[in-house]
C-alpha cells in the first residue's frame, strides 16, 4: 500500500483543480482517474468552457464571483496556454417579458457586486454587430469570457505534479471502506492508502456512492455540442438568451460552438450517449436565429459527453458517508467557471477547518429532499 493524506479520483477540471490546490497548500496528494485528465465522455471534455459569472443562483453567486476574480491571471499562475479570452458575456431579452426578466438579472447580480450592465437597442449591436433584430436588451457582463476546458484540466493536473503531487491514470477507482471509514482507494488492483478521499467523479459519483450505500438526489445525463465549420472572427463574447437553450460562442479556431441543455441518447449503461438529430437540427437552428449569419455554415462537429445533475441544480461538497469520504460532485452544467474557486474551498475545507462559502454544498441538505420527488427527478423522462 501506498499512502497519501488525500487522494482525489476524477481528473476533470474539478478534481484537477482540487489536487493543483490540494499541492499548493503543502498537502501530500495522489490524482487517480480511469482515463486522464478531461478525458471522453467526462463533463470537462463535453464542456463548451463558458465563463459566465452573471445569472449564477443563491450561494453560487459568491462562488462564481470568487472565481472571476482568478480568471484573468490563472494562465500565469498554471504556466500555461488556457485559451482564455475574456470577451464579455450577453444574456438577450426578445420580448417585453424576458426584458423583465433581463432587468431583474442586472438588478440582483449589480447589488451581489458583479460588474454588469443593461444594453438595448444599438448597444446590443455594438456589442454583437450581427445579432438578431429581435433582441431588445440584454444583460452584459464584460469580464466574462471563454476558455478551453481540457487545458485547464490538464494544466491543473501538471501544475499539481510540479509541487509533488502523484498520479495514476488508466484503471478504475473505488474507494476501499473498513468499518465505518475510507481507508484506501483501489486502482486497478492497486491500493493506495489514505486518511481522506475526494470523489470528484461526475457521473460516475452516482454508482460509486450507491456503492458505498449513498443515495443522493443526483442523476446523469448526455448533453451534446455542435461546432460549425471555421468562419472569420466576428463574434467576441458569449451569448445565450432568456428564451433560449442557447450557450453560443466564437472559438480561438473561428468555430462557432453552441451548446446549451440539449439531451443526448445514453447508449448502454457505461456513460456514453450520442446526439439527438432532432436536437441537432433544434441546436443549430436556435443557434442561427440568435445570429443570422450562421446560416451560411455548415455542422462540422456533434459530440456528447456525461453530466452530473443533482436535484436543486446545486453540486454537493462535503463529507458524505464514511468518515474520511468527501464529494464534490453534480455541477449541473456550470461546474467550469467556479472550478478555480472550488478548488481553493475545497482545500481550505479540508486543511484549515469548514470553509463558510462551502456551508450551503453540504450533502446533508438531501436528508430534506422528498423520497418520492427525488425518485421522479432521477428517473424523469429525456426531454429538452
């Protein structure tokens, strides 16, 4: 057996994130994934890499803000190239009612401190010049951005190793339980040996907690992604809509990619899922109708990838289960911009004593979920 003081399985942008943190604190850490970092299907390689701080709910918001405040100088303090670009975020209103909705958003995100503005009528247009003429207003946040999830995964997970953290790629891991704690975790085979272990497993989360007798109100689903062909730049910030399942945005490579809650089909029973066509041509389509010029493009790219969902929308992080067990898990869909800021928390969670911002992640809350509601959410029907 191998020891380590915390060992962290799942090296997507989370758990990368956490081990990077885990390091910079001094703290003795092995990095265990099935795969590798970001890897296929995992919700950080299916990621559209959104960095949108405004809109965020409840105890998020102060996350979320923690975390744009990381954002423009975290390629320099991970060495390297992040694909970072930090071209604003704009939220549309096509309605009078979804105005309403624009104005209560910049009303909420102004008084928790974020730096965000209403726009409307030729604003709009200034900021996206080709954007549909039934955009009304919008709600702008210019420090918002982009950047490339896989990087940051790996960069997180190189960064760890530079400061003496240890990995192990390629096998399944499942943490090992005596009595009524975690001890090891078994990789492979192989048993590593430690005084605390970090599931930041994503879909996965589900089956090994139900492993270990843990039945949270999570569940998993695929979620699929489009990506045009190569287009001249002409798109800086990130755009999605009240009316809307849109996430759109312009990548370093010219490729518009437009994500969003489109449902993908799970395919056997291993995490792996393939796109709706039906979707495919509703993604694309909505996509087009918030900025015409997309349909001189074509498709090039369809992908899905698996997403860990949990009932209020909100992750779980904290202790669960066994002593020496803790979960941060069920992202639903907007892990990655708070990824900075989680992995901070969580290390100072797990080395100085409960970290305040944390307090509201506490799996224990689903001690309060309804039996009968969180069985309808996990076996609610794939519609988008």
């Amino acid at each position: 057996m191998r020891s380590a003081d915390v060992i962290v399985i799942g090296a997507g942008v989370i758990g990368a994130s956490i081990a990077w943190h885990l390091a910079k604190a001094g703290v003795p850490v092995h990095l265990v994934d099935q795969s590798g970092p970001a890897a296929a299907p995992g919700a950080t390689w299916a990621s559209a890499g959104g960095l949108r701080s405004q809109g965020r709910h409840g105890p998020e918001q102060a996350l979320s803000l923690a975390a744009a405040r990381r954002w423009p100088t975290l390629a320099d303090e991970l060495g390297a190239d992040l694909e970072v670009s930090l071209g604003g975020h704009l939220h549309i209103a096509e309605t009078e009612a979804e105005q309403a909705a624009v104005a209560t958003r910049v009303a909420e995100d102004r008084a928790a401190g974020l730096d965000i503005h209403l726009v409307e009528g030729a604003a709009l247009r200034e900021i996206v010049p080709g954007l549909t003429p039934r955009a009304l207003s919008g709600a702008w946040t210019p420090g918002d951005g982009q950047a490339h999830p896989g990087r940051v995964a790996a960069a997180c997970t190189a960064a760890a190793v530079r400061l003496g953290a240890r990995t192990r790629f390629g096998a399944v891991a499942r943490p090992v339980v005596r009595g009524d704690r975690v001890v090891a975790v078994d990789v492979g085979g192989v048993r590593l040996a430690a005084d605390r272990v970090v599931l930041a497993t994503g879909a996965w989360s589900v089956g090994l907690l139900a492993g270990l007798g843990l039945h949270l109100p999570l569940r998993w689903r695929g979620l699929q992604m489009l990506l045009s062909e190569v287009a001249s730049p002409s798109l800086a910030p990130t755009v999605t809509g009240v009316g809307r399942n849109l996430s759109l945005k312009q990548t370093p490579s010219g490729q518009f990619m437009v994500g969003g809650r489109w449902l993908a089909e799970p395919v056997g029973e291993s995490f792996a899922s393939r796109p709706f066509a039906d979707h495919v041509a509703r993604q694309w389509a909505t996509a087009c109708a918030v900025l015409p010029e997309l349909a001189g493009l074509a498709v090039a790219q369809v992908w899905s990838g698996a997403e860990a969902q949990s009932l209020d929308a909100l992750p779980f992080i904290g202790p669960a289960g066994p002593e020496g067990l803790y979960l941060a898990a069920g992202f639903s869909n907007h892990g990655f911009q708070i990824s900075p800021a989680v992995g901070a928390l969580v290390a100072e969670d797990l080395t100085s004593g409960p970290a305040p911002l944390l307090a509201a992640f506490r799996p224990e809350r689903a001690a309060g979920v309804d039996p009968v509601r969180a069985a309808a959410f996990a076996t609610e029907p794939l519609l988008c």
